[in-house]
C-alpha cells in the first residue's frame, strides 16, 4: 500500500521527487539513490519502487537488488551502499533524536514524547529526515501539522 503524505502532495502526482516511503525503503536497504537516478527511472519504475514492500531482511534485499538493477540498466554502475543502521531511530518511539527536537524548537514547537510514540515509524522518519541540517527543511513544520502534532 502506497502511504504518501499531504506535505509530498506537490510532486507526487508524477513523482518527479523522491517520495518518504521511498526514502525509508532506502535507509531500509542500504542504497545512495540521487534524484538524478530516479529521474531517469520511468513512471512505472517509479511506481514499482514506491509499492515494492522492503520491511523485513528479505524484502530489503530483493529491494536493493532490483533498485540496483535498474541503476545499472540506467547509468552503467550501481549507486553507493550506504550502512544500514541496526536501531534506526525512527523504530524508537522512546527517544525523540535531538536533531529533531532542535528543528521543532527551532519552529516554536515541543513535540511531547507521547506526540512522538503515537506516530507511525514513516511519519517519524519523515520528521527525522525533514530536521536535518543538510535537508531542504521547508516540509519540516507542514509535516508537524499534518502528524497532529500543532
């Protein structure tokens, strides 16, 4: 099931833009993939990215391998493999990442932990994602709106 947010809604019609179920799907599976790549990917490749499941050890390496395929197919060499973390933190609804509670402050906004443990491991990854430094951070508070969270 495709899980797209109202914050993507600008580019998901066509996604042009990688959407957070994609990004977490990456994380998932341990792959660099630049908007370069996945603009050269076609509508249905793109699909077939946002609705391949990648949730489990399995799932994660047949992601990987038909995510590199298609890179291959594309631009002659697989793209960078990155470290998959053991405990990411958006799977911890304990402990909200600091990065994330900057950006919330930042914004004039205290997320509470009990705002945190009720979202989803994609809404918090969307957070994560959306509160760091080297990402473009304008869905930042969109995103808190939607997750209920002001």
């Amino acid at each position: 099931m495709s899980t797209f947010f109202e914050f993507e809604k600008d580019f998901i019609d066509n996604l042009r833009c990688i959407p957070m179920q994609v990004r977490l799907n990456l994380d998932t599976c341990g792959v660099k993939l630049k908007l370069a790549h996945w603009n050269q990917f076609t509508t249905a490749e793109r699909q077939n990215l946002v609705e391949t499941p990648c949730n489990s050890s399995e799932s994660a390496k047949k992601y990987k391998e038909y995510l590199q395929t298609l890179i291959i197919n594309k631009t002659g060499q697989p793209a960078k493999e990155l470290t998959i973390e053991e405990n990411p933190a958006w799977m911890n609804a304990s402990t909200i990442p600091e990065v994330t509670e900057n950006k919330a402050t930042e914004c004039g906004v205290n997320i509470k932990l009990q705002q945190w443990k009720n979202l989803t491991p994609l809404q918090r990854f969307a957070l994560i994602k959306l509160s760091r430094p080297s990402h473009e951070n304008k869905n930042f508070y969109p995103a808190l709106k939607e997750f209920g969270i002001v």
